[in-house]
C-alpha cells in the first residue's frame, strides 16, 4: 500500500503513527525474538521505566518507523546493502517533531557506528542481526566521522535512543502500546508547533 504522506498534517500524523503500530507492528524484526512494534514499544517503555525525558521515550518509540514509511521496506537477513530506514523515517516525521525527535531517528544508524569506532565494548551488545546491518551501514565510523558526528547538538539523546534500541529485543517482556504513548507523541508534535 502506498501512502500519500503530504495529506498528513498536525491532526492526523498521531493517528497515522498508531495505524502503522496497528497494521504493520507485527512484522518479523530482522530475525530478532521480537516483532518491529514489539522492539519499538521496548524501546520506550525501558525509557519510561527508567525516568528519562518524553522526547528520548518518543524517539525510542519512532527510531525505527522508516521501516514501514521506506518503499524499500524492512531489512531482511540475507540483504547486500542498505536500505536507509533512517532517513525515510526521519523524512516523514520532520515536519512534525521537534529535531531531537527526528535527529533520534536519522542518526540511531550512525549512532551504532559511532559507538562501535569509539566504545569497543559496544560491539559485545550487537545481537548477530544488527552486527549484520552494521556491515551493510559502513562498519565502525573514521576518526574523521566521529569528530563529525560529536557535533551535534542532540549528541546524547541520539545515543540514549542507540542504547535503548540495543536493549529492546526481549522476546520475554510485556509493553504497554501505543495509545499508552500517543499522549505523550501528541505532546512531542504540539512542541514542536511552539518551536517553529
């Protein structure tokens, strides 16, 4: 299904988000134990159960959404190259978010990268389905990207969003959805309304 994405609008964009979770939430997660809703929701509710601000619990939630806004579609095990989710995401929620929110979602790719060039620790974390899509992304950053990436100002909230994509891959843990969440999505793109 092709979706039109300039008749989103302010009013509407919440209910497309749910929609999405909704119709294509429980699509195969790059072979993890989990669905793509279930690794988002994980997502934000380790965010949520740990205090963080509304907008790493919202960019935790959404980091992966180009997944199902890509008309390349998802990852699948056996792929040669990269398929942007990242920036299809980003490119969709923009006009809507607050540029923490979408910087969380462009850079949670690069984020990966970026960890792995500077925290080599980081690499034990991966599950073998994201150090495959880490191959297909670059590998671990240059010296010269890493500089590059430490100048943004959302540094540390893309990095939050990073681990917490790491950490939602429990096939054992229970979530609420995405209505518990919506309010606080809805309160992301009415911030963002004030911002611009």
């Amino acid at each position: 299904m092709t979706v039109d994405f300039t008749t989103l609008d302010r009013g509407n964009i919440v209910a497309f988000l749910a929609d999405i979770f909704a119709r294509r939430g429980g699509e195969e997660y790059l072979g993890e134990p989990v669905t793509m809703a279930q690794h988002m929701l994980q997502g934000a509710t380790i965010a949520e159960q740990n205090g963080l601000p509304e907008e790493i619990i919202v960019g935790a939630l959404l980091h992966d959404i180009g997944h199902f806004t890509s008309e390349f579609g998802t990852y699948h095990p056996d792929d040669t190259e990269d398929r942007h989710h990242e920036d299809a995401g980003e490119a969709v929620l923009a006009p809507f978010f607050p540029p923490v929110i979408t910087d969380c979602v462009k850079y949670h790719v690069a984020a990966k990268r970026y960890l792995c060039a500077t925290r080599p620790a980081y690499f034990a974390r991966l599950s073998p389905a994201s150090v495959h899509t880490l191959e297909l992304q670059g590998g671990p950053m240059s010296t010269e990207e890493v500089a590059d990436f430490e100048r943004n100002p959302n540094l540390e909230a893309i990095i939050q969003v990073r681990y917490l994509d790491e950490a939602g891959k429990r096939a054992d843990m229970e979530t609420p959805g995405f209505d518990h969440f919506a309010p606080m999505v809805q309160r992301m793109v009415d911030r963002h309304l004030l911002e611009v």
